[in-house]
C-alpha cells in the first residue's frame, strides 16, 4: 500500500493517516499521536471517534520521505494487532 506513493527529492509527502482498532491501555489517542509525532513534521489531528469499544482518529499528515511513513506504521503496527491503518494522498482532496 505504501510503496505506490512516489517522492521527489527534496519534496515532502502530505497524506491523510486514518487509524483504527480495539480501545486498550495500549491504543489511545495520545499514545497514537505521539507515535505519528516522531515521524511526521506536520500532525493535524481532523477527527476522532471513540464508541463503544473502538476508536478511529483521522489525520492530515506531513512526510519526509518513503522511510519515515514505512517506520511510522511499523511503529503503529506496535501498538495493536487489532490496529487498522489508512494512508490517502493529500492531492485532490481540496
């Protein structure tokens, strides 16, 4: 999924990064976010649902390169396995 999005030398990637899963002690909104913080340079936090037992948070996201998004869901993968993630190129969406 990730490997399709192209860079350009010296160009950043602006992505929309929706996450999902199981709530646990593992699987909250600020452990997510300081997660993405560590990878990204730009973190809008755009939406966040928390019902029931599950919470999805949608974020507009700033990328510097195709290794940092690999590390950032590696790092995310970490949190849970129930944790679903979703990455949507920023271009087209204005």
């Amino acid at each position: 999924m990730a490997r399709h999005f192209l860079y350009k030398k010296g160009e950043n990637q602006n992505l929309y990064l929706t996450i999902s899963g199981k709530k646990s002690n593992a699987l909250t909104l600020n452990k997510i976010t300081e997660v993405i913080k560590k990878h990204c340079k730009t973190v809008n936090l755009k939406r966040f649902d928390d019902k029931d037992d599950t919470l999805e948070a949608a974020f507009y996201i700033d990328v510097d390169n195709f290794d940092s998004l690999a590390n950032l869901k590696k790092d995310l993968d970490s949190l849970s396995k129930s944790i679903s993630i979703s990455y949507i190129d920023k271009v087209g969406f204005y």
